[in-house]
C-alpha cells in the first residue's frame, strides 16, 4: 500500500446474467414451495388464487420499474434505506435501516432457512409433520453454513448463486411438464368451477397477497447492489425485466401444475407442496422434488446474505449503525462484521417464530417502506425533474404502486385486527425515539470507539469508501 489512505472499495462484477440470477435466484426460494398452499387457503378457490399470483407479478413489476428509475437517479447502494434519506429524511431512514436489520432481513433469512428445513425433513418424515426442533435446527445449520460462506468470498457466493439458480429452474421445469402432460391426459376436473367458494374480503386478500408476494421478495436485491453493477443504466432496468417476467411466468404454471395433480383440499393441508406432489406424480421417485426444493430456498437464502450484509454496511457508512459495521475484510473485500451480526440476530428471530407468522410481519413491514420509498419517488418527479434520469417511468406507476402498498399495509388491520400488528408498528416507530440521542446527540461514543477498535482488529476488517 503505497498511500497510506488507501480506502477499501466494493468492485463492479456483476453484470446481466449475474444479475438476473441474482433477482431470479432469490425471488424464487421457498415461497413458491411454501405458499401455495396458505395463498389457496385465504383465498378460497383454485381460479382466484390464480389471479392472486398474477397479480402479484404484476404489482411487483410495476414496483420493480419504479425502483428501476430510483436505482437509476440515486446510484448507491442500499435499495429503499437510500432512497428513503435522500428523500424522506435521516429520521424515517434510520426507522426503516432499525427495523430492517434489527427484524425485516433476519425474519426473511428465517422464514427461508424454515422452508429450507421443512424440505430436508419432509422426505424422512412421509405421514407426520416433521418435529419442529428438528426443523430449526437444520434452519440454524444453514444460516450458519452461508455466513461463512458470504464472508470467506464475493466470487465463491455468486457461483454458489448461478448454480443453484440452475436447480431452481429446473426443478421447476419438472413441476410444470408434469403439470402439463396430467393436463393433456384430462385432468382438468379442479378447474371446473374454479371460483366456487371465493373469500371476497379485504382480510382474507389481504393475507393471500403477503403469503403471495413472500415468494416475489427479492425483486429489489438488484437495487441494493448498484454499485457493484456494470453500467446500472443499462442493466437494471433490462435484468428487472427479464427476470420477473419469467419468475410471474413460471409462478403461474407452477400453480396450474399443483391444482392439476392435487385437489385443493389436498394442496392446502400439505405442509410441503412439492413433496406431496412428487409422491403423486413420480411415485417413489418423490424425493427428487424435496431435494430440488430444499435447494431452491438455499440458494435464495444465500441471495439475501449477499445483498443483506450491504444493507448494513450502507447504513453505517451513513452513520446510522455502527461504524464496525461500515468496515470489509482487508483482504477478502467482504463486509464480514455485517453479515455476523445479520446472523446473530437472524438465529434470534428462529426460536419463536412459526412460518406464516414471520411471512406475515415480514410483508407487512416490507410494503410499509415500500410505501415510503414510492412517495419518494413521486416527490422526486414533481420537485426535482431536471436531475439526469437514464431511464423513466409515468408519474401514473408510482401512484398506482403506491395505492397497492398502502392497500396492503392496512387490508389486515381494518378487517381483523390483531395485537401482534400494533406490536410491529409501535417497533417501527421506536426507531424515531432511539433516533434522536443516540445518532443526533452522539450519546455514549468512548465505549463504541474501544468496542470497534477491539472489533476491527479480532475481525481483520478496515473501512470501506464509497464506489461511485
């Protein structure tokens, strides 16, 4: 090191196809094998689940285009938590950046790591549900495993992601031949009436669209890694394209496929779709499809680590978390104390939480921030439309988007309200209390100081600058 300054930076690698896995890979993990089932269930009929899961895609497109131009005006990384200070403010910044690291991301890597493990049981427990302790401990495992292994490498962890992208799709593809070749010999007979029983209410769509968008969530990893993008103007808007059109495609089919092999009043006491369909499509050749699932969720697991572990680093980079958490590895470029303390507290979240619980909190908050970030956007358009915009989108979109977001955020609450909501909202708002002395005032510095240094030297990691 020449200059003694020398600042570490994150490095531009990841181009289209990396990309586009990195959005497809992660969006479809384990929701796609987990939520069927609970979409069904709210909903209460094959043909309105169906429309349910379009419109989701749709919704999430929409959302994905305006995102799109955000990641475009506002090129750091960081997604919404950016997007959200350079708009809204430090004070609603560092309520979503509290939330999000103290509960939204760890509660995904959960409710993943559970879909993960509901897989790897399910085959060796083919009557009874599988033990629950059982589950988390092989959810704990595989959140232990994919720490190490973002913090040893950026290389190792985008191989590990086309690989399992592959596994993805093509367990998938099995889903849907199957699907459609039961279709060719005539069994349509779940399809006849298909809205017979449908749950209109603002409850009941409300849920299915959390359960349903679960298995979107990632559609804006692509956002929190800008930086590390060759030519963002191109590529994000392109890669957001490709990747969830075919994702919403492949949603689709797969649920045409399900409803097609099973009855709905089958589909919806299964705790594992894809395991339960394998048994009845391939016979005892069944496994296969627990194995291709449980990699499925590894490997979107693995895709919200990689982009997780930026959030934080962002975050502090601002001032907002602490500094120990801005620094990467001096040699390995890999913001390692992040990604542990993701972990930690990921772990945490585990041990009480059952799965459509977590997916329900998780989207709830997630579409609150959304919220946020699309009035930002709205803000953007109409007070500042002379910043260089590469790629735009119709004020309309925003709006729509935006009326979707807050629809979400508040279906659950007028129709059937539960305490565990308030609980949620009033831990969103505690971040503007602990705002003010700790970030404006500086409470408490000379401890966090000799915490960091000591911090820095046991993890070998310096501070990071910004990429721009």
């Amino acid at each position: 090191m020449g200059d003694k300054t020398q600042k570490l930076n994150l490095k531009r690698e990841v181009g289209l196809m990396g990309a586009v896995s990195l959005i497809g890979g992660t969006m479809i993990g384990s929701g796609i094998f987990m939520t069927p089932q609970t979409v069904l269930y709210s909903i209460g009929s094959p043909g309105a689940s169906l429309v349910v899961w379009a419109c989701c895609g749709l919704l999430v497109i929409l959302a994905s285009f305006c995102y799109a131009e955000l990641g475009t005006v506002i090129r750091e990384s960081g997604g919404e938590y950016i997007y959200i200070l350079r708009t809204s403010g430090p004070v609603v910044a560092f309520m979503l950046i509290f939330s999000s690291v103290l509960f939204v991301r760890p509660a995904g890597i959960a409710g993943m790591a559970l879909g993960f493990a509901q897989y790897v049981v399910a085959p060796f427990y083919s009557d009874c549900p599988p033990p629950v302790v059982q589950v988390k401990c092989v959810a704990a495992a595989a959140i232990v495993v994919l720490a190490i292994v973002n913090c040893l490498n950026v290389r190792l962890s985008m191989a590990v992601q086309v690989f399992f992208m592959a596994a993805k799709v093509l367990a998938l593809a099995v889903i849907i031949i199957g699907g459609v070749v039961m279709l060719i010999r005539g069994h349509t007979e779940n399809f006849e009436d298909s809205f017979e029983n449908t749950n209109v209410g603002i409850n009941p769509i409300g849920i299915a669209f959390y359960q349903g968008l679960w298995a979107y969530d990632g559609w804006n990893n692509l956002n929190y890694v800008t930086e590390e993008l060759k030519r963002p103007e191109v590529n994000l808007p392109r890669a957001v394209v490709i990747a969830i059109s075919l994702v919403t495609g492949l949603y689709l089919l797969v649920n045409v496929s399900y409803l097609t092999v099973m009855t709905p009043r089958e589909l919806m006491s299964s705790s594992a779709v894809a395991v339960t369909w394998g048994n009845k499509v391939l016979g005892s050749w069944g496994w296969i499809m627990s194995v291709a699932a449980a990699l499925s969720a590894f490997g979107s697991l693995n895709g919200t680590f990689f982009s997780g572990g930026r959030v934080c680093f962002v975050a502090a980079r601002e001032g907002h978390m602490p500094d120990i958490l801005a620094m990467a590895h001096v040699h390995r470029l890999t913001p390692s104390p992040a990604l542990i303390f993701t972990t930690v507290v990921s772990l945490v979240v585990l041990i009480p939480g059952d799965f459509q619980s977590i997916v329900n909190f998780f989207s709830f908050t997630a579409w609150f921030f959304y919220a946020i970030t699309l009035s930002g956007l709205i803000y953007l358009k109409i007070k500042k439309p002379e910043l260089p915009r590469p790629y735009k989108v119709p004020i309309i979109l925003p709006i729509l988007v935006l009326i979707a977001a807050i629809f979400l955020v508040l279906a659950p609450i007028i129709d059937d309200p539960q305490i565990e909501y308030l609980y949620v909202t009033l831990f969103i708002l505690s971040g503007a209390i602990i705002y003010v002395p700790f970030i404006h005032y500086k409470l408490c510095p000379g401890l966090l100081t000799k915490l960091t240094v000591f911090l820095q030297l046991f993890l070998e990691v310096a501070p990071a600058e910004k990429n721009l």
